[in-house]
C-alpha cells in the first residue's frame, strides 16, 4: 500500500524509505534522543534498513506506520511521526501514535504539529475510532505532546522494566 504524503504547515509527512537511511541512522544512534525507548542505539546503515524495511512491511500488511518528518523549506528529515498497528507492547493490540524527533529540533513544536496531523490522518483516513499512546511515566517532554494533542490517560502498564501511561484519544471526543 501507498500512503500518500500529507502536509502541515511547516513539514510534509510521507512514507519513509531507504534513501532516508543515513538521516534516520543519524537520530537512531543518540543515545539522548532513544533515552525513554528502551531500544539501543543503531550502529550502522544495516542495521537501519532494516528497520525500514519493517516499517515498509506495516504499510503493506497494515496501510499504516511511522512516516518521514520532511521539512518543506530544504528537504531536511527531521524525525518520523504516525500511527502504526502495535502487538508488542501490550496484551492487546491498539493503533499506536508516535513520535520521534531529531535531539536539534527538540522544543520547536515539531512532535505537536505533525502529532496533530498523525491524528486526523488516522481519524479521517484510516477511519480509526480511537488512537492511543504510551509514554514512560517520567518522560514529562512527551506526556506534554500528548496531552496537548487531547489524549487522556486511561491506566498505567509496566514495559521494558519502565512503567508507563497509556493515552487514549476517541474519534468522538477529538478535534480532529
């Protein structure tokens, strides 16, 4: 499946692929920016293809996934956004938005903006009834985006030795 780009007002957000690898590679080897993930930093461009690759398979198996965050003005990829379909984390599968930002573009409004864009592309394209999100319970940057962005904490979960919030955000109860 093709997701076809979307925009805000500063950022076009698409499909990621393998000629995005070095940029990618350059925000999933900080350790910084990986902090409250719980996953290693990359090391090299094979090991990020293959991350590509198995975000590229949840665009066909789901018609969703994480997408390129692409500035308007020069190109650049400053990070990824989206919705994908998470199995992993919870006993329950849920549609999952998320975020990730280059560490040189941290507090520019950036994870908010194409947070938002995410949402409506998962309410009125993908026709989702609900989104949700988790985010580690002291990972304050991020409960603020989504708690700007409308989601409400529903319960918190112990993952990957962390315990965290889970976000919801119903269609109904949406601005988007």
């Amino acid at each position: 499946m093709i997701i076809k780009p979307f925009e805000t007002k500063r950022f076009i957000i698409r499909e990621i692929v393998e000629a995005d690898a070095k940029s990618l590679l350059e925000m999933e080897s900080d350790a910084e920016v990986l902090k409250f993930i719980g996953t290693p930093p990359l090391k090299n461009t094979d090991e990020i293809l293959k991350v590509i690759r198995k975000v590229r398979g949840q665009y066909a198996e789901f018609g969703m996934g994480r997408l390129a965050i692409e500035r308007k003005e020069d190109g650049e990829l400053v990070g990824w956004t989206g919705i994908k379909y998470e199995q992993h984390i919870r006993t329950i599968p849920y549609h999952d938005l998320g975020y990730r930002i280059k560490r040189k573009y941290w507090g520019k409004g950036i994870a908010t903006e194409t947070g938002k864009a995410s949402l409506e592309f998962g309410f009125n394209v993908l026709e989702l009834s609900v989104i949700n999100a988790g985010a580690r319970i002291d990972h304050s940057a991020s409960i603020h985006v989504l708690k700007k962005l409308g989601m409400r904490i529903t319960e918190e979960f112990p993952f990957d030795g962390h315990q965290n919030y889970f976000f919801e955000l119903p269609k109904a109860l949406s601005l988007y």
